[in-house]
C-alpha cells in the first residue's frame, strides 16, 4: 500500500511538473506573439505589405493554436472529459490552425518567387487589395485535411456518440483504421506539395541570383575596361 501511494506521488508530481513546464513556455510563446502583433499594427510599412501580413498570419494563427492546445491539454491533465461534439468543433480549430502555418510559409514562398523572378508583375499579383482573398485561401486550403477527417467520421458515427463525454483527443474521431490511412495519407500530401513548391521556388530564385551576379561581373569588367579604351583613343589627353 506504501508502494503505491509512493508510485502515485510521484506520477502526481510528474505531472504537476509537466503541467507547470507547459504553462511557463505558452506563457512565453504567447506574449513574444502578441509583443510582434503589437509591433507589426503599430507600423504601417508593417501592415502595408503582404509578406508581413502573411508573417502576422502565421503569429495570430500560432497564438490560436497555443490558447486551443492548451485549453485541451489542461482538460486532459485534470480528467475533466467534454462532450464529443463540443470536442469536434475544439479539435477542427486546432486542426485548422495547425496547418495554417506551413501553408502561409509557403505562400510567403510563392511571393518572393514572384518578387525575385517576376518582379515587374509582383505589384499588380501581390498587393495588399489582394491580401484578403490570400488569406481566405490560405485558410480555405488548410481545411481541407481535416474536413475530411471529420466527415468521414460524421458518416461513421451514430447520433449517440455525440452526447457522450470523452477525454478530447483527436484519436476518438478515428473509428476505423482506413480513417487513420486517409489521414495520413492526406496530411503526407499536403507535406510532398508544399516542400516541392518550397524547393522550385528555392532553385528559381537561386538560378536568377546566379544570372544577376553574373550579368554584375561582366558589366563591372567592361566598366573596368572603358577608361583603358578611352586613354588608348585619346593619348595626349
């Protein structure tokens, strides 16, 4: 009996460490995000151009996801169970804001492919008119993995699951095993477009810099030349 109430001290203060650790770095995370959101509403070149509109898209998206993330995780280091579809709505904004993210880094991407390699079009396709119509897109894409989870477990699950009360996990939407293979075979993907963007884009840019370093040195070589040229015409100058 001794044993077991040593066992349990010590997985209760495992887990009141755990809980403490993950407080102290949301609190930090969160208020380094709100301190970039305060400084990127109080410049207007901030607020003025898109590729910050998109960074400030991903700090308001990850601030989402730490207060969501944490409300849960708090839920679940207490016991305190929720009802199914009240965990569905939480687990879609987490799921949502979870694949804001990476989406919006590879828009942002996109727009220095098109500012470095397009740069006569880049005002009239990245402006900041077209900013929300980005953003609506960027959010609209990011819920597509898990809108077909959810769906596929609405036309799986009975109306009776919905009212009960469950630790919320992602996992309690996965009824059946080829649920859990859509998933993952959505979220790789989505992974294998968006690292084939990131690297096409990388290597265009990288192609053009390469062209534009060496359009610089031929022309730094016949700048270097010219005064030659000029005193082999005119000697006596």
């Amino acid at each position: 009996m001794n044993s077991n109430n040593s066992v349990f001290g010590q997985t209760l203060a495992q887990v009141h460490s755990k809980f403490i650790i993950v407080q102290v770095l949301v609190v930090i995370f969160l208020c380094v995000n709100l301190l970039l959101i305060v400084t990127f509403f109080k410049n207007e070149c901030f607020y003025t151009t898109i590729r910050y509109i998109l960074f400030a898209v991903t700090l308001l998206s990850d601030s989402f996801l730490f207060l969501a993330s944490d409300f849960i995780f708090i839920f679940n280091i207490f016991r305190v169970t929720m009802q199914v579809s009240l965990c569905s709505v939480s687990c879609i904004i987490m799921g949502l804001y979870l694949i804001v993210t990476p989406v919006t880094l590879t828009v942002m991407t996109l727009e220095r492919y098109v500012a470095i390699c397009m740069p006569l079009r880049h005002a009239e396709l990245c402006s900041t008119h077209s900013s929300v119509h980005v953003i609506l897109v960027i959010h609209g894409l990011s819920s597509v993995p898990y809108a077909v989870i959810f769906i596929t477990f609405f036309a799986s699950a009975s109306v009776d699951f919905f009212y009960q009360y469950r630790t919320c996990i992602v996992e309690i939407f996965i009824l059946y095993k080829w649920q859990d293979h859509i998933r993952s075979a959505v979220f790789q993907f989505y992974f294998l477009i968006m690292c084939l963007i990131i690297m096409l884009c990388y290597i265009k840019i990288m192609n053009v810099a390469r062209t534009a370093s060496g359009d610089d040195k031929i022309s730094s070589r016949k700048g270097l030349r010219t005064p030659t040229r000029i005193e082999a015409v005119n000697p006596g100058d």
